[in-house]
C-alpha cells in the first residue's frame, strides 16, 4: 500500500529556499537575521468549536469528530461534521464548520458581517474569552443544543512557538502589528501574540479583514513588533 506524502506549506518552503541562499552568503556581508519558522498568513472563516458532551446531542451518543481537512496548527482539524447556527432573528448558518479536536467550551467564531445578518451584537474577544458573550442555539442531525454564551468575534491573532517569540521579542499577551503589501496594502496594529511549545508560526484573521486586504496566497506579509 503506498504511503501518503505530506506537501510541505508553500511558506515553509520559500523559507528554506531564502535560508539555503542566505548561509551561502558572505559571512563579511551584513543582513538581517532570519526568522527562525516561515510566516504563514490565513483567513479564518467561520466556525465552531464544541465539546464532546455538545457533539453527543447533536450527533448522537459516543459520536466523534471526523476530520476532513488537517489544519496548519499540528492535530488541528476541519471535521466532516457541520452545524446551523439560530441567530436571534431567526435567521440561520447553515453547515457551519466544527474544528477539532473537542475542547472544554463551546465557541462561535463570527465575522461582523456574519453577526449583523444574524442579529448578534457580538465582542472582539481572544478565543476561550467568552464570559458574557451572547449564547445561540445549535442544530445538528440528531438534536439540538443551546449555547449560554460563547459567540463571539475572534481579535486577530498570531500563534507563536517561543523560538518565535524570543526571535521578534515578544511575550504573550503582547500586541504585534501585521504589514500586508498589495494593491490593498494595510497595517493591522492588534495582533495579539500567543505562545505555546505547540504552535507553529501562523497569523489568523477572519473573513472580513481578509477581504479588505485582498490577502492572496503570494501576498507579501511581514510580522512587526
């Protein structure tokens, strides 16, 4: 049986090509240090992360998340299952996405257009944030499940290993600016930092901003401190 061969990230690969370029240089010739992990920059599009006591309602007892898509962050999945999501004017999300694996809180995370159309007024919040946000009901294929709270507008983010954090100076909790080039060139001035021996370089925005920015996959980014 063949095995599968995992493509490295486009990122990954230009930084080895310009590390591989920069060791040849002249050691007598100045340049900048090298980030030691490539910057990715994605688009969060809207999702769910649930536990497993919400997942049981709404798929049944004992069921679990299959994954679809793996995501950037090592043993982050797209699963297979989705949701609807009820606004307050009765107005629905149909297949909204659930990310896995299951966490021990529920959270919605909405882009502001998502939430207007929905009737929500919802907070920029850090993910896990999520005292006294407004809750929603979820549906699934087997029942339904009402959410106290946990809705919210997820703040940009970057997920840095401490490697990261010691290369750009930066603690967690510290706000980093994200320069995006283009035609539509911007500035993000919050991009809150945080950091874990798990995570892998990785800057996330939502759909709005990624479409104000017309981030395209070779977008020049660079991180600032």
């Amino acid at each position: 049986m063949s095995k599968a061969v995992t493509i490295p990230h486009r990122a990954e690969v230009e930084h080895l090509v310009r590390r591989a370029i920069y060791e040849r240089l002249p050691q007598a010739t100045p340049r900048k240090a090298l980030a030691p992990n490539p910057l990715v920059v994605n688009v969060s599009a809207r999702h769910c992360h649930l536990t497993q006591e919400a997942v049981e309602v709404l798929f049944g007892k004992g069921h679990q998340l299959t994954p679809m898509k793996w995501l950037y962050q090592e043993g982050q999945f797209a699963a297979e299952e989705s949701i609807t999501l009820i606004g307050p004017r009765s107005r629905v999300i149909s297949n909204l996405r659930i990310l896995g694996p299951c966490r021990d809180i529920n959270q919605v995370e909405l882009a502001y257009t998502d939430s207007i159309a929905l009737g929500f007024e919802i907070p920029l919040r850090s993910s896990g944030d999520i005292e006294g946000t407004p809750g929603a009901m979820i549906m699934g294929p087997k029942g339904f499940f009402e959410m106290e709270n946990g809705v919210i507008r997820a703040a940009p983010h970057v997920h840095m290993h401490p490697d990261d954090a010691a290369f750009y100076k930066v603690k967690p909790g510290d706000m980093m600016k994200l320069k995006i080039g283009g035609p539509c060139a911007v500035t993000f001035d919050q991009i809150l930092a945080r950091v874990s021996p798990d995570f892998k370089l990785e800057v996330h925005i939502d759909t709005d901003e990624g479409n104000a920015c017309g981030l395209q996959p070779d977008t020049q980014v660079e991180l600032l401190k």
